[in-house]
C-alpha cells in the first residue's frame, strides 16, 4: 500500500484521493485491532487446561493448515505438542521457519 499509490496517480490509473483512500481503511483497522488488543488484556482470563487428546487433535489441525498454505513441514511430534514447517517466501524466495507448538499453560502464547 505504501509503494503503490505514486506509481498509480503519476501513470494516471487512479487519482491521487482514490489512491490513498486505503490508508484511511488502513488506520481503521489498526485501531480497531489494538481496541481488541486492550480488551483482551485488561479482561484476561484463565485459560481451561487441555486433554492431551486434544492437544493431539490440535497439533494434526495445524499439520493440516500447514499443508493447506504450502508449507513444506519438517516434523510434526504430537507427543511434545509441536510441528515444524519452512515456509518459502513468494517474492524473492526465502525461506522462513515456523514452529507451532500448543500448550495449556497460561502463561505462554
């Protein structure tokens, strides 16, 4: 959104308040978010302790969404609740690595 708006309005493929409409949207969102973000911390709650069959259950969910986003997963352990993925990067080919890892202490995120 940033890089774009020039090249739109000196090409004359949109005007110059059409262009940077979306930051308005953009500004709203971000302040919506960080509304959300205050509630949840200000009414924190405890969070309910997990079964470890649902914690396997959720560990294949996120086997699963891993590979419905073009993951490429490195090793999936239910037993220590984790699965790890390298993610590569569209634009120039990076390559990313991401951890999931579900717990029921209340103290990690």
């Amino acid at each position: 959104m940033v890089v774009l708006p020039g090249p739109f309005y000196k090409y004359e493929v949109v005007d110059l308040q059409t262009a940077f409409s979306g930051f308005k949207f953009s500004l709203y969102a971000g302040i919506a978010a960080l509304i959300l973000l205050i509630i949840q911390i200000l009414f924190k709650r405890e969070t309910v302790s997990l079964s470890s069959t649902l914690t396997a259950e959720l560990v294949d969910a996120a086997e699963q969404a891993a590979n419905n986003l073009g993951w490429e997963l490195v090793n999936v352990d239910a037993n220590i609740s984790i699965a790890k993925a390298t993610d590569t990067t569209a634009w120039f080919g990076f390559k990313d690595d991401v951890l999931i890892r579900v717990t029921d202490d209340a103290t990690n995120v």
